[in-house]
C-alpha cells in the first residue's frame, strides 16, 4: 500500500525496558491512579505479553497481557492522551488478542471501572461482555470503585 507523506508511520512491537520512561509519562497523563515504572519494569521481568504502538519513532501507545493455564488477562490497554480516537486502542487490543490466541487461550478477561464509558464500549464492539463485578477493586477519589470484570471466548488458528 502507498501511503501519503503525511500520514504517520506506526507499528506494534514488544515492549523494551528502554521504552519505559515513554510508557511511565503516557501513563500517567492517563490515569488517576497510575502504575509505577517499577510495576511496568516487573512485567516485563516476569515475562508477560507487553506490546507498544510506535509512531514516527515515538510510543503512542501499549498494552500487557499476562497468560496462565488457557485463560489470558489483559492488565493494561493505554493510547496516549494526544493521539486518541485514531484506531491505535483497538489495533493494540487486536493485537494482544491475536497474542492470546497464539498462546491457545480458550477465554480473555479484563477488569475496567464501569465509569469508564470510552473503554467500555472498545471492548463491547471486540466482543467482550461482563461476567462479574469485583466490589472496591479500584483506588478512587472518594473510597473505592468497583470493577466490571469483562470476558471473551476466543478460538485458537491452530486447533
Ligand atoms: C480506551 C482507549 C485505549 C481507547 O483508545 P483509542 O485509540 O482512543 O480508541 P480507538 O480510536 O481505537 O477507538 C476504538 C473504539 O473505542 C471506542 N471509543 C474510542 N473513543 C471513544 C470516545 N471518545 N467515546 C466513546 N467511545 C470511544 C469506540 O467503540 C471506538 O470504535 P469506533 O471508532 O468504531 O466507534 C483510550 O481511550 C485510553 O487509553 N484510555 C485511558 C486508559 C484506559 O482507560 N484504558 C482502559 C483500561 S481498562
């Protein structure tokens, strides 16, 4: 395909440690409650799933997915504040769900706080619908914040 000379150039590769600072600064421009670098430095450690959307050579955008016994759980999806409502969200979460599917998971879950409208309904149009509640699972304001725990049946490629 031939792309215009102003359109951005962007892809999804792996996270690495030095992409940390980028993703620590759109992180917490994103939320109220931020993760620490020091959480993001131990995904990676741990082995987790963690993919960055580069654009024109900067991080606009990521997303960590942690696999374990067939079930996979997406612990961050996050496009930076200056390059919303672009597509990038959901070419990150096709992504990680192409990565679960890979990894043979049978079901994917998230948990994201009822409040968040914009999140909500990325994840309803991929297919994802709510199976629980976990009560104060959230830091707020005022007290705690319940989480809408959200699931999707995947089918591996290669079965
Ligand atoms: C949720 C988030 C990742 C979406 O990323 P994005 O790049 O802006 O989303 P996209 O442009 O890919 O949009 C994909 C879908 O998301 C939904 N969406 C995006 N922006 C929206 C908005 N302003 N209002 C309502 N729905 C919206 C729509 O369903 C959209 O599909 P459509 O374009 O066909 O209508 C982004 O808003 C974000 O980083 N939010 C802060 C972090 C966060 O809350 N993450 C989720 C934690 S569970």
């Amino acid at each position: 395909m031939i792309r215009s000379i102003a359109e951005p150039s962007s892809r999804i590769r792996a996270m690495a440690h030095d992409d940390l600072s980028m993703v620590s600064d759109i992180e917490r421009r994103s939320y109220e409650f931020p993760w620490s670098h020091g959480v993001f430095r131990d995904c990676l450690l741990a082995g987790y799933h963690c993919v960055v959307l580069e654009r024109d050579g900067r991080i606009a955008g990521y997303g960590i997915l942690s696999v374990a016994a067939g079930e996979a759980h997406i612990l961050n999806l996050c496009v930076d504040p200056n390059y919303r409502s672009l597509g990038y969200g959901e070419r990150l979460l096709d992504a990680i769900l192409l990565q679960a599917r890979s990894a043979k998971v049978r079901e994917i879950f998230l948990e994201v706080r009822p409040s968040n409208v914009t999140a909500l309904a990325l994840y309803r149009k991929k297919g994802f619908h709510k199976v629980a509640r976990r009560p104060a699972y959230y830091q707020a304001t005022e007290g705690r914040e319940d989480a809408a725990v959200l699931a999707k049946k995947l089918i591996s490629y290669d079965r």
